[in-house]
C-alpha cells in the first residue's frame, strides 16, 4: 500500500484536521473577539473539503480503489454523500450559532473548532470500513458532542444535557466495544470485508450476538427506539445551535454509519439483522408519534419528531437493497433540510427582551406577529407530516416503495398509519400558530444567517424543490450503490 | 551468577533462584549502607555550606551518626494512632521502602553488572517509581490527620505532575539511543560529543533535557525546594507527621534510596554511567563501577548543594513550573529531537 | 516451574483483589485492592511476554489512573450504608448485566476454538515480522499500518483536552497569585530602593 495514495483518499479529513489545528491555535491567542473569524474560517473549511469530496461522488467510486490505510477506511460515492450532507448540516449550524450565544454573552471561539473536530469524527465515521476507524470515528464525534451539548456551563439545563448525555453516551459505547470484540473474536479480523468473507458460511452465535451489541450501541446513536430515552432531555437542554447540530449531522452520519455495519459487514446475513432493524424502525415510527403529542415544549416535540423520522430512515434500511439504500440516504437528506428548518425556526423566536420562546403557549397567533417565520413553520411541519406536494411526501414514497419492492409489505403498511398518528402533532404546530388568540410574545428575532437558512430550508422542501429530486435521487443511486460491492 | 551456583551441583532453577537472591542482597546491603553515610554526606554538606561543622560526636568525625540514629528509632515504641486505619497505616512505609528498592534491579553499575537486563528497562523505572507515590498517600490517608492528609494530596498532585515531564524527558534520551535497556542506553553514549566526550549532556539538544530532568528529579523525590509534602513550617512533618520508630526509618531509607537512585539516572541517561568522563584508553584501567559511583555521588552533592541554597517554593509555583513550563518544554524537544533525528537519518531509512 | 508457581501467585492474587475489590466495606480499600489487582495483571502480562504491555499497565493505570482514582475517593465522604440501599434497589439490573456478561464469558471461550487472530492484513500477507521485541513491533505497526487510527486517536485526547477546558476554565478577574517571574528577576537594588540620610524629626517623605 502506497501511503501518498492512501493520504490522498483522506483529502478532506487531512483539510479539517490542518484547519481545526490552526483554528486552535487561532481560538487560544485570539480569544473571545476571534469568535467570528473561527466561525467563518470554519465554514470555509468545511467548504473546501465538501467541494474535495464531490470527485468522488460524481466518479462514483468505490472498490479497493477508494480504499485506504490497507482497507480501515473508505472514500467511496457512499462516504462521499454522507460527507457533503454532513459537511453542509455542519455549515448551517456554525452559521447560526454566533446570533443565539452571542445575546448570552457565551461565545466562544471554541465552539466552532469543537464542531469543525466533531464533523472531522463524523466524516471518519462515515467512511470507516473497519472497526477500529469506526469507534475511532465515533468516539471523535462523541466526546466533542458531549461538551458541544452543556456548553452553556452556566445553564443548569445545558449542564444536565451534557452530563447525561455523556453517561449514556459512555454506556452505549461500552455495548458497542462488546459488540466488536465478540465479532472480532469470532470473525478475527476487525476490518468490514474480512467480517463479510468470515461469514459468507453462516453467523456464529458469537458473532450474532456481537451484531446484536453493535447494533444496539449503533441504535444510542442515531437514537432509534429503545435506545432513544436520552433524546428528548439532551435536545431540550442543549442551547438550540447545538440541538440544530444534534438533529441533523450527527444523525446522518450514525445512520451511513449503521448502514455500513449492516450492509457491507454483515451484508452477507442480512436475515439476522433485519428482524432487529425492522422492531427498531416501527418501535421508533411509533413511540416518535405518540410520545410527542403531550408534549408542550417545542424542541422536546422536535425530538420526539427526529425519533420518528429515525424510524421512517431505518425502514430504507430494513430493505437491505440498493434501492432501500438509496430511498434511506435520500429520506436522510430530506430529514436534514427538515430539522435544521424547523430548529432555526424555532430558534428565531424571541420576546422583546431577547429570551428564546420555547412552548406552544409563546407561539399562539404566531402568523399575526412573525407571519414570515410561521409560514415557513407551516411549510416545514407540512413536509415532516408528509402532506403531498411538499418534499416530506416524496422521501416517504421513496421508503415505503422501496420496502414494498424487498417484500416488507406489513411494514410499509404499519409505517403508513403510523405517519397518520405523527400528523398530528405536526398539524397542531399550524393550529396553534394559525387558529389560537395572538399572545404577542414573540416579537424580535432572527439575524440574517437565520433568515437565510430557513428560507432555503423551505424552498428546498417547497413544490420548486421537487425540481431537485431528480439529481438528488441520481446522486443517492450512485451512493447507495458504492454500499454494495460487486453488484 | 548462575552459572557458578550450577557449578556447586544445583540444577538449574534452584541455581537461578539462589543466583537471584544472592543478587538482591548483594545489591540490598550495599545500598542501605551507602544510605547511612548519603545522610551523613548530605549533613556534613549543610554544616559546610552554613559554615558550621555537622554530626561529629559519634565515632571519628560523625562516621557513626547515622547507625546512633538508626539504634535510637530502632529501640523506640511504634506508637499507631488510635483512629488511624491500621492496616494501610502499617503497609504505607513497606511500601515506600520496597519500591524505592525494587527499581535498583535494572541499574547497571558497570558493563554487565546488573540484575535484571530486562529490554525495558528504563520503562520499569518509570513504573516503579510512579508506585512510590503510593507510600505517601496511603500514609497521608491512613494517618486520619489533618496534616498527613494535606501532605498526601500535594504529593499525589506534584508526583503526577512532575512524571508526565520526565516521561517525555525519558522519550527524547530513548529516541537518540535507540533502546529502553539501560545497558545501551548507556553504551549508545560511548564517543557520543566529537568522538571522545562519553555522556549525551554533551548535546546542545539533550543538554537542556538534562536541566529539567534534573529539577524534576528534585521535585520527584520531594527534596529542597520542592519538599512541600513535609514542608515543616506548615505541615509540621508532613504524611510522617504520626510515624515513630521503625516505620518514620523505613520513610527515611527509602526516601534516601530513591534520591540515590535518581542520581544514578542522571548518571546513566546523560552522564555515560560506568564510562569513564573522556573516551581515552587510559581511564578505561578505572573499574567501570568506580567511575558510576563518582558520577552517582557528585549528583547527590547537586542535591544537597541545592538543598543548602535554595528556598522553598510556593505550591502554585510548583505547579507552574511543572505544566506551563517543564511540560511544553520537554514536548517541544521531544518533537524537535526526534525531526532532528528524522532529517539526519539516525533511524535508517524508513521501510 | 518458577514460571508455573509464578503465574498461579499472580492468578491467585488478581482474583482474590479482584474479589475484596468489591467485598471491602471501605471504598478507600475497594480503590487499593483494584490497584493490587491492576499490578498483579502486569505481572501475569510480563510472563505471556508481554512486557511493553505491562510496563504500561502499571504506568498508565496504576501510576496515573488509579492515583486520581484513590485520590477522588479519599476526597469524597462516600456514605456505604447509602450505597448498600442502592445495592438492593438495582439488585435486579445488576444481576441482568453480570448475566450478560457471562454469556460474554462462554462465548469467548467458545471462540478459542474459531482459530488463531491474524495480525496482519485480512489475509495475513502482512504479518509483523515476530522475531523483534514487542516493543519494536508495537511501534512498527502503530506507525505504518494502523497510522490513521493512531493519529485519530490522538485526535481524540486533544478534543477532551480543549472540552475539559472549555468547560472548567474561568478568565479570573483578580490578580491575586499572578506572578510575573521576569519582572521579579529583573528588578535591581537601584530602582526598587532608596536612600535617604532624614534628620532627626523630620521624617521621610513616601
């Protein structure tokens, strides 16, 4: 193995490294007034290894070509994609936080350096094709997200997220360590192929119960039922930039993550992870329907909301073709459009003196005081509840069409009614923003990076983003293709 | 060693097992003796620096004080605190005392003298000494005394401290002599300054790896001026505050041995352990063991020397010096030796 | 049979620490006992041959760790009677997870008979060359085959290091403490003293 070739793969995660050092070093003379310039020099960062990434997409690659570091990691089309969704949530996040932490007087220039070295893990992530790079990868992401989540250190609320956060995080890696041990152990080799050559014959019950335990530590993270309690606590107490982040980045590279383990090293035994996939997914679709409905805080709902999209993406999943695949990354990617909308909506609610409103009572009569803000909610929770022309609706076309095709009829169907529950919830948003007395209290709020985003948000889920969908649906073919070797 | 007692008709395992013991104590009962008359050097070398005369009441100039102190706590009561935990109480000084002998195993004095040739070697150093920290926690702890306890947390806090830096101190000597055996760290200095100086000081980029291994080699062994675990004017004794007798002489032998062997590292990382200063033939007529105990014995005068100038530091100066100062620094040679290296090519090429 | 009598001393001694490790009423004892069974690990290590990994036992955990360890929990005033009703409260989710890791425990052995762990690539073309210490062969693989994963990992501990200080670390308002060394250093009899020859009754001038 050639090492300039294998350093060449690992363009992008070579610029995020370099630049999350410089950043540092920037961040530590520079102080609280380098804020800003961390934050845009970030971005630019997370640019430039975005536009390294596309060659890859667009040449489709994948193989032993794409392979580095004598196989442990992978810069195939399906890395590539993750990497671009991943690389853009991580953008918009940056771009909102300066507004919300600065009115606390909490900006630090750390905290885009902490999410450029968590997307730095989250990109590793996403391309691990062994399991030493996988929790490598994911322990990056982790321990930055743990602090990410109680930044604000002062906020009870924020210390709460990240200390539980930190402990169920912790225990979930220690599931997830058994997990690859056994499958280590009974596989003896760590790296994805080799897994799959292993077990070409049959699963041992060893390595079947270290994709059980691998699974369940893979479920913690992208917070599929029952692995889920964590969520709504650490979303509501987090600072709202950092849930933004939570919601969309992270998420999108546990699932590519999830779909790696599943597709490529136990590809071979699909039967005896589908049974699992399939609980997780209408577990996730249904718990994310009924829990949200009581509840009255709106990042809380979102969480619940984000638990029953998880189960929507994992049904993509369960398929286990190149289709499902690529219904998955393209649910995925409407998913992250979604979130990161609706949390920088709800973001930009603020009462004249510049707290963030956060319950269904400060929103009452929203569309006679923030009409802008409530018709891009409106929009937004349309889409998540999958109502037609809207893209929401399409993703989840995508996905049950794609079960329906692998032979998971009941599935589809329980998923299908199970969306009715979520409606709900999501169509109570518009009620009360639309049909309630205006209660006033949200005022002022919003800067310019918040106004952008939301506003392409809304367009990309809007009737003109359905243009879209045809390269979107291109791209994710290509990606989802780069799962399956030899087809 | 083994070898001989095969000789005399024992089969191998038995020989190897008498060969080891006879080692230990060979190495024991010079090192407790060479201990007694340290502390006597370290007085006489006070009363010399303030200009007074020392212990010179027992025997022909004081030659007998340590073995009057040694009789006078040998004979007291060990007095065990009523509250203090019993147990832990007791064990803290065998432990300081075993520890500070066990790292003597892998001491080369002279070219094969030694009793364990272990390959890392210099690594067991490292670990042994970070038990030693142990003694004093355990006795700070166990004393269940306000005191002891203060004591206990600055040393565990200061010994911590201090090893990170020598830890790296440590990687820049092994990365130049290519090995963690002892013996060759020693022979990799053979000629190592133009051909004839013997000793990696004489290396503009290990020189000043040797100044800070040497102050934290003070702080290691919490002597003057970083002895604030028994920093008398506030501590009153520190974690010895409640110990008498026997176990107050194990704290004093093994706090002895421990200086006594960071001074043979001294020697054997910079100084060229048992060769002679300059790489000429002549000095090589001079046992080997001879010119290790010279070096050994000039390091403890630095010691004493130092303990008879310098004043005592704040604790928040203490912690300083040891993360904002001594750890930067050793990293930023840790990085610039091993480029060095690297560009010159001292490892080869890579494969 | 050294090695024999060896390795059943420190079997022996691992497991009965391990044992007092959670029997001992005293935490401070739990702590030490854990310390024990750490170091008697080192010992079983240095016998298998593994003695880089064993050095670096008791460096990391015994001389680093463990002290922090001990150090937290002399520090704190852990109550064991409050303990002990906890004890009781999650007994049956203790017993889940001891279980859980039984069947961990049957099925490692089980897997002894899944053959031998190959240390090179998948295929094992790229074994390390065993006929060097373990030293050397640890440092070879760490800095050419696995040299992403290692370079990450440190990634990792620089990530905890900026989060630990993130979060803990307060721009203190006073200067209390504050000592600039230099300034100290440079000052000279000249500057920092006077002299002045008063007469009598006059007093000084500050």
């Amino acid at each position: 193995m050639d090492y300039a070739t294998s350093f060449g793969l690992i363009i992008p995660e070579l610029v995020l490294t370099g630049s999350g050092l410089v950043l540092l070093m920037i961040a530590a003379f520079g102080g609280e007034k380098a804020s800003r310039l961390v934050s845009i020099l970030a971005a630019v960062a997370l640019g430039a290894a975005g536009s390294l990434t596309i060659p890859a997409l667009a040449n489709g690659a994948g193989g032993d070509a794409s392979m580095a570091f004598y196989g442990q990691i992978s810069a195939d089309a399906f890395s590539a994609f993750a990497k671009l969704l991943v690389y853009a949530a991580a953008i918009g996040c940056l771009m909102i936080a300066p507004g919300f932490f600065g009115q606390r007087r909490a900006m630090k220039p750390e905290y885009p350096v902490l999410v450029l070295f968590a997307t730095l893990g989250m990109s590793i992530m996403v391309s691990a094709t062994d399991l030493m790079t996988l929790y490598i990868g994911l322990e990056l992401n982790s321990l930055a997200a743990y602090v990410l989540a109680s930044f604000l250190r002062n906020d009870s609320r924020s210390a709460e997220a990240g200390l539980k956060y930190f402990v169920l995080g912790a225990l979930a890696s220690g599931i997830l360590l058994y997990g690859m041990s056994l499958t280590y152990g009974f596989t003896g080799t760590t790296s994805f192929a080799g897994i799959r050559a292993a077990q070409e014959a049959g699963l041992s019950t060893g390595a079947l119960f270290g994709l059980i335990f691998v699974l369940a530590g893979l479920a913690f993270k992208i917070s599929a039922v029952p692995f889920h309690m964590w969520t709504p606590d650490v979303y509501q107490g987090a600072p709202t930039p950092v849930t933004t982040f939570f919601a969309t980045a992270p998420k999108v590279a546990a699932v590519a993550l999830t779909a790696r383990v599943a597709l490529d090293a136990f590809g071979s035994q699909a039967d005896a992870w589908r049974q699992i996939v399939i609980f997780a997914a209408l577990a996730s679709i249904i718990v994310g329907a009924l829990g949200a409905i009581g509840q009255n805080n709106l990042k809380r709902l979102l969480a619940y909301s984000s638990i029953n999209n998880v189960g929507f993406i994992l049904i993509g999943l369960a398929a286990a073709t190149v289709e499902g695949a690529s219904a998955m990354l393209f649910y995925l990617t409407t998913y992250v459009v979604m979130s990161l909308g609706s949390f920088v909506a709800v973001l930009m609610l603020r009462n004249g003196e510049g707290e963030n409103l956060e319950t269904f009572e400060d929103i009452a009569g929203l569309s006679s005081t923030r009409p802008g803000v409530a018709l891009c909610l409106l929009a937004l929770m349309f889409s998540l509840a999958g109502i037609p022309p809207l893209l929401g609706f399409w993703a989840k076309v995508e996905v049950f069409n794609a079960a329906i095709q692998a032979g998971l009829v009941p599935l589809a169907v329980i998923g299908i009614a199970a969306s009715v529950i979520g409606a709900f919830y999501y169509i109570k948003f518009v009620k009360v923003m639309y049909f309630e007395e205006p209660v006033g209290r949200a005022t002022k709020g919003g800067s310019a990076a918040h106004w952008a985003i939301l506003i392409i948000c809304t367009l990309l889920i809007s009737p003109l983003g359905f243009l879209l969908t045809r390269g979107l649906q291109a791209m994710t073919d290509t990606a989802a293709a780069g799962l399956f070797p030899g087809v | 060693m083994t070898e001989f007692f095969q000789s005399l008709g024992m089969n191998y395992e038995w020989a190897w097992f008498v060969a080891t013991i006879a080692g230990i104590l060979l190495i024991a009962f010079p090192l407790m003796l060479a201990v007694a008359y340290v502390i006597l050097i370290d007085r006489k070398v006070w009363a010399a620096i303030n200009l007074r005369k020392g212990p010179n009441v027992v025997g022909p100039f004081g030659l007998l004080q340590s073995f009057a102190d040694g009789l006078k706590v040998f004979l007291q009561e060990t007095i065990i605190p009523s509250a203090a935990n019993k147990g832990i109480f007791i064990i803290a000084p065998i432990i300081t005392f075993t520890v500070a002998l066990a790292a003597w195993a892998v001491v080369p004095f002279a070219d094969g003298v030694v009793l364990a040739d272990i390959n890392v070697g210099l690594l067991y150093i490292l670990a042994i000494s970070s038990l030693s920290v142990y003694g004093v926690v355990m006795a700070g702890w166990a004393s269940n005394s306000k005191y002891p306890f203060f004591s206990a947390m600055r040393a565990a806090a200061q010994m911590i401290s201090y090893e990170v830096s020598i830890g790296f101190i440590l990687v820049c000597v092994v990365l130049w002599a290519g090995s963690w055996n002892l013996t060759e760290i020693v022979e990799a200095q053979r000629g190592h300054g133009f051909g004839i100086v013997n000793g990696f000081y004489f290396n503009l980029l290990l020189f000043p790896m040797w100044v800070v291994f040497f102050i934290s080699s003070l702080a290691e062994t919490q002597r003057v001026p970083f002895d604030l675990t028994e920093a008398e004017s506030e501590l009153v004794a520190g974690y010895q505050t409640e110990y008498s007798s026997m176990a107050f002489a194990l704290y004093w032998l093994g706090e002895y041995a421990n200086i006594l062997l960071m001074c043979a590292l001294n020697t054997l990382l910079f100084f060229g352990g048992w060769l002679p200063p300059v790489d000429w033939a002549p000095l090589y007529w001079v046992p080997g063991i001879i010119w290790f105990l010279l070096k050994t014995l000039f390091f403890f005068f630095m010691f004493s020397w130092v303990m008879a100038t310098v004043p005592r530091y704040r604790y928040d100066q203490l912690m300083r010096l040891g993360w904002k100062i001594f750890l930067p620094m050793s990293l930023i040679f840790v990085f610039v030796i091993s480029g060095y290296l690297m560009a010159t090519g001292h490892f080869g090429n890579p494969a | 049979m050294i090695q024999a009598i060896a390795f059943y001393l420190f079997a022996t001694m691992v497991i009965a620490s391990g044992v007092l490790t959670i029997m001992s009423r005293n935490p401070v004892h739990s702590v030490l006992w854990l310390i024990l069974a750490f170091f008697n690990a080192a010992g079983l290590m240095v016998l298998l041959g593994a003695e880089f990994i064993a050095m670096l036992l008791v460096v990391v955990y015994v001389g680093a760790v463990a002290v922090l360890f001990l150090f937290v929990v002399m520090m704190l005033d852990v109550d064991m009677a409050e303990l002990r009703a906890g004890f009781i409260k999650n007994f049956p989710l203790g017993i889940a997870i001891a279980l859980v890791l039984l069947a961990e425990l049957v099925l490692g052995i089980g897997a002894l008979g899944a053959g031998p762990l190959e240390l090179g690539t998948a295929s094992g073309a790229n074994a390390p060359n065993l006929a060097n210490s373990n030293i050397e062969n640890i440092g070879a693989l760490l800095y050419s085959k696995y040299i992403f994963v290692f370079e990450a990992a440190g990634l990792i501990l620089l990530v905890a290091m900026i989060g630990a200080i993130v979060l803990t670390h307060r721009d203190l308002k006073t200067t209390r403490g504050h000592q600039n060394i230099t300034k100290q250093v440079r000052r000279n009899p000249k500057e920092a003293t006077q002299m002045k020859q008063p007469t009598v009754g006059e007093g000084v001038e500050l």
